[in-house]
C-alpha cells in the first residue's frame, strides 16, 4: 500500500495513458495488479518480470494473463525477455 501511495503521489501530474509500470522481481504478481486496479497505470503499460516459469500458471489462475504484461525472465540481469 505504501508504495501504491508513493507512486500515486509522485506521478499526480501525469496521465494514466502514459504511465508505465515495471517490477523486475513480481512474483505472482501482486503490486503490478494492484497498480492497474487503484488506476495508477493502464493495464497495457504495467509489466511484471520474474524468473520462476512456474508462476504462469498462477498468473493464469488469477486471470491476469492478457491483462498486465507478465513473462518469465530475470528482471535484474537479463538482456532478453521470453
């Protein structure tokens, strides 16, 4: 929640249209969902990177796939993204 609350407070100015969202390390993808749902970012401009390939299926099983960009790579080191 703090962290939704900061980045509303630092982006006030800017649209929801031309925001983007990353998180290098999402895990299931929480903070990028709440992102989209609190209105901060479009659903097309968040995207969550984690290296676990098992977490698709459980974006899948939350329905997120589609919505938020999510793939599997190491958003702290990786050069290309699967």
């Amino acid at each position: 929640s703090f962290a939704l609350e900061a980045l509303q407070w630092l982006d006030e100015g800017s649209r929801q249209s031309t925001r983007r969202l990353i998180d290098p390390a999402c895990g299931e993808g929480e903070f990028v969902l709440r992102a989209v749902e609190a209105g901060l970012v479009h659903p097309l401009n968040a995207y969550g990177l984690d290296r676990d390939a098992g977490l698709v299926e459980a974006w899948r099983d939350r329905g997120v796939l589609g919505g938020p960009w999510l793939g599997v790579a190491d958003g702290l080191l990786a050069d290309e993204v699967c």
